[in-house]
C-alpha cells in the first residue's frame, strides 16, 4: 500500500472516531440533561453518584430527597391570608418600632430599629463566633447541600446570605437556620461564590470551611441567593460588585489565588482600608444601646434593606458583618447619584406588613419555616422558628 493511502485511511479512523465520540456525548446529555444542569452537579467535577465518606461515630445524613418538609424548588407553596396568621408568630408590628438616625458616613446611612426583644434571655451563638471557637463546623460535600454540626450548647443561627470561607469552593449559605444544641450534622442549602475552583486552594482544609466572616454585600446579592435563587445569578453577582469596586477604587480587588473568590475580594487590602473610614464612623453607634433589633440601610440616600431580628443580642452580635456589607455595598456604589434621606415617617411605611400581598412559604426544615411576600417595591422574608410558637427570630426586607 502507497504511504500516501495509508496516511489518509489513519487521518480518515482518527477524524470519525472523534465524530462519533462528539454524537455520543450530546445524545447522553440528551438522553440525561440532569447532568448538564448546574443545580445537579458539583461545579468543575462530573455528577458524584458515590456518597463522600463521613468520619467515625457521625450519623450519616440522609438524602435531600427523603427529608421531610423540604421543598427543592423554594417558595413554592402559596399560603392563604387566613393561613398566614397561623404560621407567622409573634413580632413587634411596625407601630411598636421607634426608628432613631440617621448615622452616615460619606454615601452609606444607617438607621436603628428599637423595640421589644422578643427572645430576651435565650443564648444564640453566631455561625462566626461557633466556626472561630469550635462549636461548629461546617462540612463540604461536594453538593449544594452542605452539613453543619453545633458542638456547642446553645441554638446556632446561621443567616442567609452567610460566607464560609475553603472547602473546596467558598460558598453563602441559602436560607435562616437555628441549628439546635449538639445537633449531630444538619443539611444546609448554599450556593457558590467562587465559580471555576474544585479543589483546595493553597493550604486550606477541603472538607470543611474554615471560618465565616462575611455576609454578601448588596441587595442585588441577596436577592440573587433568596428571591431568585439561581446559582447563575449568584455569579453573575459577584462579578459585577467585583467591577464595580474595580471603577470606585481604580484597581482591582480580585485575588491572585482565585479571581472568583467572593471571599478573598472581601479579604482584599485595598478593600479592606479603603472601608475602614466607613467602619470607624458606624461601628460605635450601637454602644449604649440596649433595644436594638435591627438595621435599616440606605445608600447615596436610597433604601437599599431592613433587618430586624427576635434578640438584641443576636442584632449586636451580627452588626459588624452587616455594616461591612453595608460600607462594601456603599464604596461599589459610590459613583451613583445621591438623592435625600427618606424620613422616619417613610421608614416606617416601608416596615409595615401588608397581609394582603401575596405569601409563599419555605419549609427550611423540620424546625425551620420561611415566609415570602412580595410587593411592587419590596420583598419580605420572615424566618419563623416553629419551636418557639412560630416566633419570627429575622425580619428581611430587600428593595428591589
């Protein structure tokens, strides 16, 4: 046989081999399109069809699928006005707030929600005090559900929107959670922060989460991991707030580990002391204070959140995380143009509850119920915890 020939019969082998290889792959995604879908597999790595191995003496966690009173596609349950009053619990109605403010720092102003501490006395240990002493760790499984364990004795929360830093992507935590006293491992529903990495970064752990010191910063966020709850959103998040810190500090704020990493933008130096004038103004403003049960965020005089909660405690425990996300939401921000502060009259319209407005509701988990309401305007999320008579322990209010 002539070279000529038989080069083109081994050219002609190699070129269908790989036709036919192409065919079978997009008739298997035809045929299983679950796997094509980010919601159903760990990003940057195939489906794990083989549970991860848990270590000795852990009960193991059973499958989402099994789990009662959990509810994959969200707020999905429509809830009737008569049903509403049943299932949401005690909360100061927004007449018994007395709003106080404003605190400003150049574009970001903070406004403090009084009232009654409705769980005055009960111990609640943040997800950021219990990762740094111990209490609790925070396991990756390589899914988008999450384990944590509370080795401490007392009620963990958790809150959306919560970073936990390794593992082997950073992820933020989906919904509210109190996870109760020595609770063995519990699922916890998060998305990823850091798209593209599947494996450890630097020397940091890849089973478990080192630490949790961020919230998301900015509604956009926030909505992007509870109201619409989409992964793609998500990232698509992170990648603007990363640009438009970029314009307001005209450089960047993306690590050279991973230019993804919410977490490591947040770390960032230049960030870190270009907020630092904004922590300084706003961190004192709670001292004194005793009645404290929320924050209400505005940005170049523009509403942009409300969070009022069950505890003092818990409020004060969680306002450094809040107002950090406040100042990095207002330094990305700083270029828009300002309006006025709205006055108390008008915040107090926006923490009014209209039961009328369509509700839809969450069951986090056995303990753990979340309410939707929408408006034109605004999106309302209580967290009802079913232990304490349906007590709404976190108010979230999010303007659109």
């Amino acid at each position: 046989m002539k070279p000529q020939n038989l080069a083109m019969i081994v050219v002609g082998s190699v070129v269908g081999f790989f036709a036919l290889a192409g065919l079978a792959i997009v008739v298997a995604l035809n045929l299983f399109p679950e796997n094509a879908n980010p919601r159903h597999r760990f990003v940057g790595r195939p489906a794990i069809k083989q549970p991860i191995p848990m270590p000795p003496n852990v009960a193991q966690i059973p499958d989402v699928a099994q789990m009662p009173d959990w509810n994959v596609n969200g707020f999905a349950a429509p809830v009737a006005q008569e049903k509403l009053k049943e299932i949401r619990g005690p909360i100061a109605g927004a007449r018994d707030f007395t709003v106080s403010g404003p605190h400003s720092h150049d574009n970001l102003t903070l406004f403090l929600i009084h009232g009654q501490d409705t769980m005055k006395g009960k111990q609640i240990v943040t997800l950021h005090d219990a990762l740094k002493s111990g209490q609790a760790v925070v396991h990756d499984t390589r899914t988008n559900t999450l384990t944590v364990e509370n080795r401490s004795g007392s009620d963990l929360y958790i809150q959306s929107g919560d970073i936990v830093k390794g593992g082997t992507q950073d992820r933020t935590i989906q919904y509210d959670l109190l996870v109760p006293a020595n609770s063995g491992r519990v699922p916890l529903q998060a998305f990823c922060v850091e798209s593209g990495r599947s494996f450890a970064r630097g020397g940091e752990p890849v089973a478990v989460f080192g630490g949790s010191t961020e919230q998301l910063p900015g509604k956009n966020l926030r909505l992007a991991n509870l109201h619409k709850q989409s992964q793609n959103a998500v990232w698509q998040g992170v990648s603007k707030i990363q640009k438009d810190l970029q314009r307001s500090l005209g450089d960047s704020v993306q690590s050279a580990l991973s230019t993804t990493s919410l977490q490591l933008t947040l770390e960032h130096n230049r960030l870190a002391q270009a907020v630092q004038d904004y922590l300084n103004d706003l961190s004192p403003i709670l001292e004194g204070e005793k009645d404290v049960i929320g924050i209400v965020v505005a940005i170049n005089g523009r509403v942009h959140s409300a969070d009022i909660y069950a505890s003092a405690d818990l409020c004060r425990n969680l306002y450094p995380k809040l107002l950090k996300a406040g100042a990095i939401e207002a330094l990305a921000e700083r270029n828009v143009p300002r309006v006025d502060l709205p006055d108390a009259k008008s915040l107090q319209a926006m923490l009014v509850v209209n039961d009328k407005e369509p509700a839809r509701e969450q069951a986090v988990n056995n303990r753990i119920r979340m309410i939707r309401q929408e408006s034109q305007a605004n999106v309302l999320f209580d967290t009802c915890d079913r232990s304490q008579n349906n007590l709404v322990i976190h108010r979230c209010i999010l303007v659109k």
